[in-house]
C-alpha cells in the first residue's frame, strides 16, 4: 500500500506541475513569438535576430557594371608586342566607331603592314601602309592623325564602296598581294577577337 501511496503522489505532483506551468510557459512562448525583432548590434553591424520567420526578407539592390572590354583588348595586344600605338587604344576603338568599322581592323591592318609600327617609315606616323606608292609615302604629324586618317579612309574608299572583308580589302588596298596580306590581316582580326 505504501507503494502505490507514493505512485500515486507522484503522478500528483507532475500532473501539478503540468497544470500550473503549462500555462505560464505557453504565454511566454506567445510573448517572444509575437515581439519586435531586437537589432543586436554586432562589432558595428546591426544584426537582426528572428524567432520566427520575418515577414519581409531583406534583400539587396545592385547595379550591374559593365565595360566596354574593347580597348583593353586592344591595349594589351599593342603592348604584347611591344608597339608604340598602344597608348592610343582608346583612339584607335573611338576613331573605329566614329567611322563605323571594325575596332580590330586598324590595329590587324598595322599589324600586317608594319609589325604595329616597330617597320614604319621614320618620322611618318605611317603604320598601315597608307598612301605609300612608287612617288613616295604619305606622312602625318602625330599618331592621333594618322589613326583618324587611315580610318576615316577605310570607311569612305573600302567600306562605303561594299570591301568589307580583308580580301575584297587587298583588291584595293594592296592589288599585288598573292593573297598573303588578306590572309595575314584575317590572322590578326582572329587573334584580336
């Protein structure tokens, strides 16, 4: 009989303990669930801390930046070879635009023509071969000439006139060629792109 005295005061005092704290424990619970989210701050940074699922996410808004990889691509392709038209990358893609052509064709053409510039007639500024014949070679005052030059003048007597491709190009540009310059200037259009 004892035994079952003390089961019975036993099974008294949880199921006492159930009825007093289940309660309490169900409030509290209920209090911190529905409470502001404290902002702890953190080493300087306010972080929030959820004891249940936010109702707005945080979220982040950016900017994607983008860049016009065309001069330096150029630039480090000038430079790679050591040429002295690589500070003027920036005029060779503007100067390309301007005029409608391809940003990679004067460098390819310079190229060909005189190893970018390390074979050009001294003093010329003429590194495209441009307007040297039996008279004599053409020469400009600076490089910024020559670039806005040679390219105004692809556009206007290959270009404009539908010689598009570095073969219809040589047809005019240098008739003589076996096909060598026109495969050459290709090369160079490929190893840019």
């Amino acid at each position: 009989m004892r035994l079952s005295f003390l089961t019975a005061q036993r099974t008294f005092a949880i199921s006492a303990f159930y009825v007093i704290f289940t309660p309490f424990v169900l409030l509290l619970s209920f209090m911190l669930l529905t409470a502001k989210t404290p902002v702890v701050q953190k080493q300087g940074n306010p972080v929030r801390i959820f004891s249940s699922l936010p109702s707005v996410y945080p979220s982040e808004n950016f900017t994607l930046a983008t860049a016009d990889a065309r001069v330096p691509i150029i630039h480090a392709y000038l430079s790679k070879f050591g040429s002295p038209l690589a500070p003027y990358a920036e005029k060779i893609v503007a100067e390309a635009d301007k005029d409608g052509i391809d940003f990679r064709l004067l460098t390819a053409i310079a190229r060909q023509e005189s190893n970018l510039c390390k074979y050009a007639p001294e003093g010329t500024y003429n590194c495209w071969g441009w307007g040297i014949h039996k008279a004599g070679t053409l020469g400009f005052e600076s490089f910024d000439e020559a670039i806005e030059v040679v390219s105004l003048g692809l556009k206007q007597k290959y270009i404009a006139q539908g010689l598009v491709t570095p073969e219809e190009i040589m047809s005019k540009y240098t008739p003589s060629s076996n096909g060598s310059w026109a495969h050459g200037v290709q090369s160079f259009l490929d190893d840019l792109q």
